[in-house]
C-alpha cells in the first residue's frame, strides 16, 4: 500500500513538474496574451508611463517565472521572490500613477493564462483530477499575497499623502503674522482640539523666537465654540508664550461665546483679552489711517 502512495507521490510531482516547466516556457507567449487583454484605460496609463513596454514585458515574465517554478521548487523559496517582485512593481504602478483597482485587474489576468495553460495540459496529458486542485492550492495563494502586498503598498502610499496633505494645511492654520518690528498677530479659524492646539504651540513659540517678539495678539473669532477643552488649550499656549517673555492678548470673543464662557465657569481672569482685534491694536499704539 505504501509502494501505491509512493508511487502516486512521484506521479503528481512529475505533472506538476511538466505544467510547471510549460508555463515557464511559455512565459514570452503569455506575457503577450496579457497584454492583448488588457483593458483600454490600463493601456492607455502604460503609454503615458515613463517605463518602456519591453521593461513592463520582463517583469510580467519574471512574475511568471516564479508561478511556474513554484510548482516543483521550494515554497519558501518562491514566498520570498514573489513578495521581492509585488514590491518592486507595486512601488513602480504607484510612481507611474496606475490605480489600485487596475494593477489588481492585471493580476487576475496572470491567473487566466496560466490557467489556459494549465487546462491545455490536462488535455493532452490527461492528469489526474487532484494536479488540477495542487496547481490551484500553489498558484493561487502567491497570487493573492501580490495583491495583499500591492494593497498594502498603496495604503501606506496615500497615508503618506495624506500625512503631508495635513501638515500643510496644518502649517496654513497658524499663520503668525507680524504687523511691526516684534508685534504679530495670530488669526484662528475653526476648532481647536488638543492635536491642534499643541501644533499652534509649537509654531507660536518657534515664530515668536525668531521675530523676536514682546506681544502676540491671537484672535478667536473664527473659533466656532469655546468649551472648558478648547479653554484650557488655549491657556496653555498663553503660558507657554509668558514663559519666553512674550504677552499673549486674547481677543475676538464673540457675546454667545462669552455667555457660554461664564456658564461652564471657565476662568479667563489670566489672559488679558479685548472684544476685537481692532481695539486690541489701538491699545497697543496703533492708529486707524484715515483715507
């Protein structure tokens, strides 16, 4: 009975090592069916890429080549290539701008020729029922981790844009703007959660040492709501501000915030503050130019 097993063994080793060395054989053949069903929008992204068709070609062959290898080599072996080769190409679609949709339509079309293959083999050669399920078992999971780890590569790729989408608008919220030699005024619009608040901190006490400041003027009246949260933000950017010899002055408080101000019981007794940024400026010595 075990001299059967054995015998079966060898036989499912020797069909996997034939449709195995068929498709990388055929790797040229199948690049070009590859290409030929393409859809018209992939086509047209690939004519504006900076990478050469022939270029394009060899990648898709070498993809090939471990599927077809991965039938009668190590697996572990062949794990490590594919992963090696969807992040070099996945990293290369980013650059050239192909969405993720399209590079994951490609791959299946990797899974339709190799599998025309396959079938042409079964054909001539009739193999056995259960070769039909190891090529499946092989080939499939290699194929799904490519298009785990293009995922993933794109995830990360517009995290990044997004990250720096953020810090630049981030950058444009906290404009310190000076109006004399270390006088600067700081407009703020919209609210003021606590990540917020400590980047206004950093660019207030940054911007205030190198305008050599003495007085910030930061007007609030495009802050929507002041809760005991927003309140004690801003407390903390006033301190940090006194701690390096500048005068933080508050102004803008609108009368529905103020009303809303003395209900919750928030103290601004420490920050001396004025009704608009107008008055503010007045009191600091500066004088309405009439025209």
């Amino acid at each position: 009975m075990s001299d059967f097993f054995m015998g079966e063994g060898i036989a499912l080793r020797n069909e996997l090592l034939k449709i195995g060395t068929r498709i990388v054989e055929s790797k040229e053949q199948l690049v070009n069916h590859i290409f030929e069903r393409e859809c018209p929008f992939y086509k047209e992204k690939l004519k504006k890429s900076t990478v050469a068709r022939n270029q394009i070609a060899e990648w898709r062959k070498a993809l090939i080549q471990i599927l077809g290898e991965s039938l009668y080599m190590d697996q572990e072996e062949s794990g490590r290539k594919i992963e090696e080769w969807a992040r070099n190409t996945g990293e290369t679609a980013i650059e050239n701008g192909v969405p993720l949709d399209e590079s994951l339509r490609v791959l299946s079309l990797f899974r339709s020729v190799i599998w025309d293959v396959f079938t042409e083999e079964l054909e001539k050669n009739q193999f056995a029922a259960v070769t039909m399920l190891d090529v499946s078992k092989i080939i499939n999971p290699l194929l799904d981790e490519v298009a785990y780890i293009f995922s993933n590569i794109y995830m990360n790729y517009s995290t990044r844009k997004i990250e720096v989408a953020r810090t630049a608008l981030q950058e444009l919220s906290v404009p310190v703007v000076p109006i004399s030699e270390d006088i600067a005024v700081l407009p703020l619009v919209g609210e003021v959660d606590t990540e917020r608040a400590k980047f206004i901190m950093e660019k207030c006490l940054k911007n205030s040492s190198e305008l050599q400041l003495k007085q910030l003027f930061i007007d609030v009246s495009g802050v929507p709501m002041i809760d005991t949260m927003v309140a004690h933000n801003l407390f903390q950017i006033v301190k940090s501000l006194n701690l390096i010899g500048v005068k933080a002055t508050m102004t803008g408080i609108r009368p529905e915030i103020a009303q809303t101000i003395v209900a919750l019981g928030i103290e601004f007794r420490e920050i001396p503050t004025r009704a608009n940024l107008k008055q503010a400026l007045m009191a600091a010595g500066f004088e309405q130019t009439k025209r």
